[in-house]
C-alpha cells in the first residue's frame, strides 16, 4: 500500500481546528490504510462487534481515552453513531477522534445529528498527483486505466471481476445499510450506465427505460451516487443568458478505471486519453480544494468549457483539460469570454512540462502543467 503523507497532513491540520474528523470517500480507497497510518493513534474497527459493545456506553468508553487520538472505523455500524460523536466534542473536547464512512453524514439514515460545527469534513479522493509520487509509481497511463483505488492501481495483475466485487460490496454494505434502497438489479445497472456515459450531460428520462424506474427513482438515484462519492455532479455556470445551458448538470463517474471498465476498455487508445484526463483533472481538484462548487459551461450553440471555478466575488477561472496542447482550439474559451469577459483562461495539458501563455486575438491563454497550477489554485 501507500503511505499518503498529504492526506496524513490534512487531518493533522484539521485535528488542530476540531477534535472530530469526518474522513469519507468510496469503499477501498484506502481510508482504513490512512488511519492505521497515523502515528500514536488508537484504531477500532466498528465492524466487530466487540467494538461495538464497548460503545454502547459512549461514556464510559470516552472516559478510558481522554486527551488520545483514535480512529472509529465504519463508524455507521453503530446504532446511533452521531450521539457518541456529539458527546465526544461537546465534553471531551481533548480527544481527537477521526471517523469513517462511504458517505456524507447528512445522506445516511444512520446519523440524527450532522455534527454542524464540531466537526471538520475531509474527502478521501482516489489518488491524485501527490499519492503516486508518495507511490513512487508515476505512470499515468496506469493509473488512468487502473484507476486511483490503491488496491487496484498497484495490484500485479488487473482482475475485471475485482471491479465486480467492488460493485457487490457498494450495493450490500454501503446502499444497503446507509440508505435501504429496493430494487438492486435497478440501482446496479444505472449505475454502470453512469460510469459508462461519464462525463456527458445528464437526461434522467433517458435513464428510467432502460433502469424499468420512474424519473423520481431515477433523481433519488443520482442523489445516492453523489452521497457515497461515486458520481460526482457538475452543473451549469451560467448568468441566466438564454443563450447558455442552465439546468442540465454533466457527471462523471468516481474513478477512471471503473469507466474503463464499463466501457469494456483492457487497453488504452490515443483517442481514450482526452475524456480519462478530464476524470483525473476534475479528481486532482476534489481532492486538493476539498469541494464540489465546480461548474461546466456549455450555450445553445454547442461551445462548451470543460471546468469553470467561481467562488463568491471572484472572476470566472475557466479550465479546458487536453491530453495534449497542440490539440486546444480556442474558439469555446472565445464564446464563453464574450459572455463572461473578466477571468482567467488555463488549458491543462499533460504534456505541458513548462508554463507558457499565448495570445488568440485580445484572449489571452495559459498553458500549464496539472500540478504546478493545482498547487498554485490550493495555496
């Protein structure tokens, strides 16, 4: 495995701001490895049921580890989780507590109490830029059709039913227990339907036929996909032009290798690379500024930005991802910037080692590197 020194520093500094850690992400990307990771930190598992029976009194159990670190892993496996969270950063506000699970608090039928304020909330993303050098396995072609699950990135052999297996465990131990949906078959096939059209723009009407499911069950799907980190939804930046697209979100499956996966793709062509760049450019900003307020722009006439970030007071900052430079044509950041002319303009490629700009008439464009400009964006 992979010992993740970001992701250890990011709960490090939010330990410093709350005693309680909320670390969520996807099954088997790797929280229980990070938590175990930690130096001089207790760790209990919450699926056996011994641990659970030491919980039942949350103070007494509290009590015996006053002013220590600990780790409650699948912490949804108690009766009532968020009571010993609460007690915890209410009257031991010296122990440091990291808890885990497959998805936001809010989402899971489990937890009565969302914790506002006493906790601070981090997303273990499969793994960006800074895990694969901490992997000293910087192949971006693997990790690309393997994906960014530690299992699965470093395993010897690629096994198609692993990804299977992964499925099944999702629907029994995350849908199940979390959100006690009906209808497996259903559930399953949406969401390999979603993997496989990732990325485009989403209709639910065109769901619901080939999922026998309402567009209501449909929705309430979408929003469970986006609860457990597996599909992540983007929608539209717009100023309400009625030139430009202003309700049709697009999403994008979790992981590149489950979208290879579904897609039925064991080897990678020139042609695949431009869509699982985009993937790994919008999973290396989830993970570095921990948020989902991302936008896309697309107007009527078919011109489209790939990214757009736009946090309160600030200009536009629109991202086009290509595979290679020499492949941008300007003509989308052209249409956007004569709807939103102030902002920044950054084409993220894979083979742009040094950052350069070039003009396009009065646009001008920024060529750089993933990851000089995330740590630039993330400062």
């Amino acid at each position: 495995m992979v010992q993740r020194h970001y992701w250890i520093d990011l709960i490090e500094q939010a330990w410093r701001k709350r005693s309680i850690v909320w670390l969520a992400g996807v099954r088997r990307v790797g929280k229980t490895y990070l938590c175990r990771s930690l130096p001089e930190t207790e760790y209990f598992d919450c699926e056996l049921p011994r641990i659970r029976r030491m919980m039942q009194d949350p103070e007494g159990f509290l009590d015996d580890l006053r002013d220590k670190r600990i780790v409650l892993d699948e912490i949804h496996r108690l009766d009532n989780p968020s009571e010993l969270l609460k007690i915890a950063a209410d009257h031991y506000p010296d122990t440091r507590i990291i808890a885990t699970g497959s998805s936001t608090l809010s989402a899971s039928i489990k937890f009565q109490d969302t914790l506002a304020g006493r906790k601070r909330d981090l997303w273990l993303t499969p793994m960006c830029l800074r895990d694969l050098t901490d992997a000293k396995h910087t192949n971006l072609r693997r990790r690309l059709l393997r994906g960014g699950l530690p299992p699965f990135f470093l395993a010897e052999e690629m096994e198609e039913r692993d990804f299977q297996e992964w499925m099944d465990a999702y629907w029994a131990k995350d849908i199940q227990e979390l959100f006690r949906l009906e209808r497996r078959d259903s559930f399953q096939k949406f969401t390999e339907l979603i993997l496989t059209q990732s990325g485009g723009i989403f209709e639910a009407n065109k769901f619901a036929g080939p999922c026998e499911v309402s567009r209501p069950t449909i929705a309430n799907y979408l929003r469970t996909l986006e609860a457990t980190f597996v599909a992540h939804v983007i929608r539209p930046f717009s100023s309400r032009r009625p030139s430009e697209i202003v309700s049709a979100p697009k999403v994008y499956g979790f992981d590149t290798g489950f979208v290879c996966y579904c897609r039925g793709w064991q080897e990678l062509r020139k042609e695949d690379l431009g869509i699982l760049w985009e993937h790994f450019v919008l999973n290396e900003i989830l993970a570095r500024l921990q948020t989902r307020e991302i936008g896309y722009w697309r107007d009527k006439r078919g011109h489209e930005i790939d990214f757009v970030l736009a946090g309160r007071r600030k200009n536009p900052l629109a991202i086009e991802c290509k595979w290679s430079a020499d492949k941008f044509d300007p003509v989308n950041l052209e249409a956007f910037r004569r709807q939103h002319p102030a902002g920044d303009n950054v084409v993220l490629a894979e083979d742009v080692k040094q950052p350069f700009s070039r003009n396009y008439g009065t646009l001008k464009v920024c060529f750089e590197g993933l990851g000089p400009f995330i740590d630039g964006l993330a400062q």
